[in-house]
C-alpha cells in the first residue's frame, strides 16, 4: 500500500550529517539548551512513518525566496505547487502550453532529491476562460484528454504522484455538478484516471478533496473510489487535503476517516495540512455571509502576534493530530502542509481578504514554532 516510501530515494548518511551540523551551528542559544531532537528535521524525525511536504510558490522556486527554498531542502522531502501547474497556467489557451515555469519546478524538485507531487490536472477551479466557453461534448472531451496527456507526458519518470482529479464531490457526498459533470457525465473521471495512467505509467494517481473527515463527503469519496476502480482506472491513494480548525474536525473524526480510506486498500495521504487560528465568519451564527468584515477587529484579532495562549492551543492540536498520523503511519504515505510558512499561506486571505493567520509550522520570520516543536515530539516520543 505505502509505495511513496519505495520510491523516495533516501538520504546519504554524510547529507544527513552535513546537515544536521548546519542546524546546530545556526542553532542559537536558546535552541542549543533544548532538546536533541531539534537537530532532527521535519523529514528526518519522520522517516519511518511518512513523507512530509510542503505546497510551494513561484517565489521559492526561483528561490527570490531564499529562506523558503532553504527550508525546503532542509525539513520536507515532498513538494506540491500551490499554483502554477494548474490548468490556467498551463493551458491558458486552446493547445498552448506554458511549460517554462512548471520545468522549474521539476528542476527544483529532482536537483534537490525531492519527491514531486503534481497538482492538479483536473479541477473545475482556475481553470482557463477557453474551456468554459466550449459547448460540444466531444470538443470538451478531447480538449480535457489533451490538458491530461501533455501534461503527464512531459513529465514522465520526473513526478512521483498526481492529484488526477481535484474537488469533484459535493459536500452530501453527490458528485459536484462541474461543467466536466454536466456535459461529460461520469466518465469524466473514469478517462482521466486512465489518460493519465497511458501518458505517465510510473506515476501515482491520487483523488483529492476537503472536507474529508464529513461524514456524506466521506461515503461519497469512497464510492467514487470504487466506482473508478469497478470501471478499470488505476487509483493509487486517496487525498485528505486537511484545512482544519482548531476544534474542527473532532480526532474522533479525522481517525475513522484514515481507517475508512485505508480500507479501500490504497494509501491515504494528508495533502494540504494547515490549521486556521481565526475566527470564520461562517460560524457566527446568524451572521449574514456578505456581510462585510473587512478590516474588522473580530474578525482579524491578532495583527501584531499570536497570543501565547493561542500558540499553545495550535501546538497541541498539532501535536495530537500528528498522534493520530503516527498511530496510522503503516496507512500513512505522505503529510504535506499547505505553505512554508505563515506569511505565504492562502488563510490570510481566506475567507476574508488581509488577515493575520499562522497556520503552519513556521512563522513569518521563517522561525520554527511551538507548533513545529509539538509535532516534532511526536515523532520522538516512543509512546506516542
Ligand atoms: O497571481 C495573482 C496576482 O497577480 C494578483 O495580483 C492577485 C490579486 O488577487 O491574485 C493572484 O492570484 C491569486 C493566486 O492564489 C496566487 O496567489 C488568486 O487571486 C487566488 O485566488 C489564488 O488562490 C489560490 C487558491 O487555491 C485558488 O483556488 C491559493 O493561493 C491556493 O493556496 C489555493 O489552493 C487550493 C488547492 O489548489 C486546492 N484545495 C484548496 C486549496 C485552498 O483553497
């Protein structure tokens, strides 16, 4: 079930070495008095158990971000693009293809001995403005087999998995009615499977979607596992991309989803971890959701920095959450979290535009948090 570790080439010893020096050098005092564990990095503490990953940007890669393309190398031995492989950037037009930035990627991914995770062939969202305007089922259907096989083709032996087909559930488990649905039915997500398979044999297939510890939506993930599987595509793994809070979803929740995926008999990855420390305006209740809250304080409590009280709650959750991830890690493939670090992540401006979150394991300064701390000690507590 756990291919992803089969084919991750491990690190040579004197790498692990070099670079475990490095850290203890730049250790500064405060760190050095601490716990031995802190010279392990993220991929290193794990390596038993999972891969871990991040969702990289533009930035990174052409490593403007310097200190994000150095954490990179050094904690996560994974990589997805949050957004650059998708399908308005690869094919803004008709059979136009912008490979340059993506070929960075890649570049990025196999001169630095990380695993590629491609992100996303198939996606209702950020797709092209020339795809929404065709009309004909069979010209949709050979512009979507097209987008699939370039892209997989080109990319052949150089990526380890794909997410084949993104969000294609509603939230009742039904299938989301796409402009793919409606005009291809079904057999959209059949073909794509098996596009992808006849262009890149080597590569994982994955589905990949949110709100995976929901009840309806978990039912609905694993019929349609097993629909694809009963119409002969090939699935290798099942995506929970994990954008949780810091009470939502219950660990009740998210562990009889793992077990619940993993028993379809594929690997279950944790695809785009994060936690959101602020308050949605969803949850109000009676709130009306176009309600403006821009600029409010409610709503954006912690301009300046995150209470320690606050800090502390995201430590332990994480640190319970990783629990569970352990006590799974023979189901486990793979844990990537959505973001290097707080300042890049897509929650400060989501659901509400220009907020202060910190969702992730390092701060804005690029530092290792409390929540880095709690989720490292889960890899080195032998209890755990
Ligand atoms: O690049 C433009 C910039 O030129 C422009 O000035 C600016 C103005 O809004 O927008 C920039 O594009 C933004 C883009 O991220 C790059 O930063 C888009 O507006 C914004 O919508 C887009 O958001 C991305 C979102 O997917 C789009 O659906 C997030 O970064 C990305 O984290 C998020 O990732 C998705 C996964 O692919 C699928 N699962 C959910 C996850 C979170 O939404």
């Amino acid at each position: 079930m756990k291919n992803f570790k089969s084919h991750y080439p491990k690190l040579k010893p004197n790498l692990l070495i070099a670079i475990s020096l490095v850290l203890i050098v730049a250790c500064n005092e405060k760190n050095i008095t601490a716990k031995k564990s802190e010279t392990l990095s993220l991929k290193e503490a794990f390596k038993n158990e999972f891969v871990i990953g991040a969702a990289v940007n533009d930035q990174l890669i052409f490593e403007e971000d310097s200190l994000g393309a150095k954490l990179a190398k050094e904690e996560f031995n994974t990589i997805t693009p949050e957004n650059s492989m998708k399908w308005m950037y690869m094919e803004p037009q008709q059979g136009v293809f912008e490979f340059e930035t993506a070929d960075r990627y890649i570049d990025f991914s196999t001169k630095n001995n990380i695993a590629f995770i491609g992100h996303n062939l198939v996606w209702h969202s950020q797709l092209a403005e020339w795809v929404k305007k065709i009309t004909s089922k069979e010209e949709l259907n050979a512009s979507l087999k097209n987008h699939v096989q370039t892209i997989a083709a080109r990319y052949t032996g150089k990526i380890h998995g794909w997410d084949v087909v993104n969000e294609a559930l509603n939230e009742d488990g039904t299938l989301r009615n796409s402009l793919f649905l409606e005009k291809l039915g079904p057999d959209y997500l059949v073909n794509s499977f098996k596009w992808a398979e006849e262009a890149d044999p080597k590569a994982e297939l994955y589905y990949n979607d949110y709100n995976m510890t929901r009840k309806e939506k978990r039912a609905g993930a694993i019929e349609l596992v097993k629909m694809l599987q009963k119409n002969g595509a090939r699935v290798d793994g099942i995506g929970m991309q994990a954008h949780w809070g810091l009470t939502d979803p219950t660990l009740e929740e998210i562990e009889t989803s793992i077990l619940a995926y993993a028993d379809l008999g594929i690997q279950v990855m944790i695809t785009e971890f994060d936690i959101t420390v602020l308050p949605n305006p969803w949850d109000l209740e009676g709130a009306e959701v176009s309600q403006n809250f821009e600029g409010s304080e409610e709503m954006n409590p912690y301009t300046k920095k995150l209470p320690d009280s606050v800090s502390t709650l995201l430590a332990k959750r994480y640190k319970d959450i990783f629990s569970i991830f352990k006590k799974h890690s023979d189901k486990i493939s793979r844990v990537t979290f959505w973001g290097i670090n707080d300042g890049v992540s897509w929650l400060n401006n989501w659901p509400i535009e220009n907020r202060t979150n910190y969702p992730l394991l390092f701060d804005r300064e690029y530092n290792k948090k409390p929540a880095y701390y709690g989720v490292l000690e889960v890899a080195t507590d032998s209890t755990l």
